[in-house]
C-alpha cells in the first residue's frame, strides 16, 4: 500500500476571501511526497478555510493548487484522489464497519474481490480485524476514528486530508491515536495535511508545522526548531508556554528589571531593545551566594503549581514582570513557597531577542 510515485502538494499564492475579510493571503508551500505536515493555528487564522480549499470543498479567489504533480485548482474533491478523515467521523450508521470502509471504493465500483482484499488490509493497519459486522452504535469513540481511517487510506491515497479527527478522545487515547496515525502514515508513505489547534499535537506528530496568523503562514519548520527558534512573540506564544522579558539596548548591552543583563542565541544589534525569549524548562533556580552574571535575575514565588513532572513556579520581577520556571520533579526536590525570593538563570543558547 506505498504512494511513493506521489508527488505530494503545492500552493501558488492561494487566496480567499468572503466579503470584505481576506482569511487566507497569498499563501505558498510545498509538501513533499511522505510528509506529516501540520496547519496550527488560532481559530479564524485560515487553517480550515486552507484544507478546505485543497479538499476542493472550496474554491480559492487567487493562486493555485497542484496534487501529485496535476493542476487540481479547479477539479471537483471526487476527481482529487484525496483520503479524507474529520473530527466527527461521518461514520454512515446504516452501514456496519466493513460497509463505511468499503464505502469509497463501492464508489468507484472496484470489483468486489478486490473491495473485500482491501478493506480486511485497512482493517489489519488500525486493528479492527474483528470489527466487519458491527454498526456505528456498536463502536466507541476511538473505535469510530479508526473505522474513519481505515475509510481514508482503503483507496491507497497519495494525500490525505485530517481536519481535527483527534479532538472529541480523551487525553489519553488521543496520544495513542497520534502514534497510531503517524505510524500508519509513515508505513503507507503517504502524505498527510493535518488541521489541529492543540500545540502538543502538532509537536508529537508533525515532520514540519506551519503556524498560522490572520490568514498568513507565521512561521513553518520542524518542530522543534519552530519550538526553540520562533521568529514572532506570536510563535512564541502559541507554541507552548514563553517567557517574554522586556529588556533594553543601554551601551550596547540588553538591561532588564533590577540590574539584570542578557546575552542571547540571536540579537537584533540595531534594535533598542525587545523583548528576550526563554522557554521555561529552560530557566533554572539558581543556589544562593553565586557571581552575578548574565541571563540572572532575582525575583519573588509568587505561585507553585505542583504538575506530577515538573513543579512551575511563577515568579515576579522587581517590575512587576512573571516569569515561569519548570523545574524537574526530582528525588528530594524541594518546593519553593510564595513569597520566597529566588534567582533563575539560563543559558545563551536558550534565549533569543525578539520584537517587542
């Protein structure tokens, strides 16, 4: 069941518009054949409205879309070849399981002998070998969204399409379905565009995540170096928890609350100043009696939240600033209390300048 002929999905500038609101601007990408590419993004940023448009659900106002190598701008979702896996399952209830997964290839009237070959093999890949004969009241949530996959993938697609299929688990099989999804994917070498909104997602499944912002792509890359690298306190702020430090350029040195000075990863030396990043697991609180040096600074617990894994301490500066820090639960650990005054510190290679 390889796609590895395919030549995964490309957008031309595409557009669209509804009234007087652009909520997709001229977006351009490229995802090669294989990969596991994420849209995240705030509600109304254009994530959707996007997948939609390369589902041909919609049409966009400017641009192009190319799948597998064709022009597909204009071509209707039937003629797109595209797997197609939502967040309500649109599980037929007449049907019994091995019924919906047949489904499209009923459609496109695969011979018989061929359907039954197919649907046991989609079946095989999301463990419901046993499962052909019940319905849809017969199913769990989770079992529901693996009959939806096992729908998208039994016609061997180059592409598929998943628009938050994850969202209506619990925590905890939603993280089994992830691994599900991404190994079957990655078996398959099949592309997949991912619509999510919940940033750990992303980060667990994603080979690259676009960020998306008032229609626009913020910020794409890897997951990690979007996680550590952001270029916006927008990026910085909606992947996962930041520190953003006010800090001022003062005799070409970055000055911050109460005599603190930073040295980060990647300045900005013609800015007056900004605002200096730092994720929270990478600040640390600091033993009593060091040097003074760069990227410390003291400050006030003003809340303890004891998270099982880490312990986050929030933190006020002399200017009112908070500062989070994630500290290990290690053996002997000892919490720090509100009202204790402590120092954090980081490293250079942890912290980067960003605009104010």
């Amino acid at each position: 069941m390889s796609t590895s002929t395919s030549q995964g999905v490309r957008l031309e500038a595409v557009s669209k518009t509804y009234g007087s609101e652009t909520v997709v601007r001229d977006i351009s990408l490229t995802i090669p054949q294989g990969e596991f590419f994420t849209l995240l993004g705030p509600s109304g940023s254009g994530k959707t409205t996007t997948l939609s448009m390369i589902a041909g659900f919609t049409l966009p106002d400017g641009g192009r879309i190319h799948i597998d190598g064709k022009d597909a701008t204009r071509a209707p979702p039937r003629d797109r070849g595209l797997g197609m896996v939502f967040q309500n399952y649109a599980i037929f209830p007449h049907l019994d399981v091995f019924g919906n997964v047949a489904f499209p290839l009923n459609v496109r009237k695969v011979p018989k002998p061929e359907v039954a070959k197919r649907v046991a093999g989609a079946l095989e890949m999301v463990k419901l070998t046993s499962f052909e004969k019940r319905f849809a009241r017969e199913l769990s949530g989770g079992q529901q969204q693996r009959v939806a996959l096992a729908r998208a993938i039994v016609g061997h697609p180059p592409v598929v399409l998943m628009d938050e299929p994850l969202g209506a688990l619990d925590k905890n099989l939603r993280y089994h379905m992830q691994v599900e999804i991404k190994e079957i994917s990655r078996r398959l070498g099949m592309t997949v565009i991912y619509v999510t909104h919940d940033q750990e997602e992303a980060l667990t499944m994603s080979d690259r995540i676009a960020i998306m912002n008032r229609g626009s792509i913020a910020q794409i890359g890897p997951p990690r170096e979007v996680y550590e690298r952001p270029g916006s306190a927008f990026v910085a702020r909606f992947l996962g928890e930041a520190n953003l430090i006010a800090a001022k350029r003062e005799g070409g040195a970055l000055r911050g609350a109460g005599g603190a000075w930073f040295e980060v990863a990647s300045d900005r030396p013609q800015a007056a100043g900004g605002q200096v990043f730092v994720r929270p697991e990478k600040v640390s609180i600091l033993p009593e009696g060091g040097a003074p040096s760069a990227n410390q600074i003291a400050g006030t617990v003003r809340h303890t939240a004891f998270l099982g894994n880490v312990v986050r301490y929030e933190v006020t500066l002399p200017d009112g600033q908070i500062v989070l820090c994630d500290a290990t639960n290690a053996s002997g650990t000892v919490l720090r209390q509100p009202g204790e005054a402590v120092r954090l510190g980081w490293q250079r290679a942890d912290a980067l300048l960003l605009e104010a």
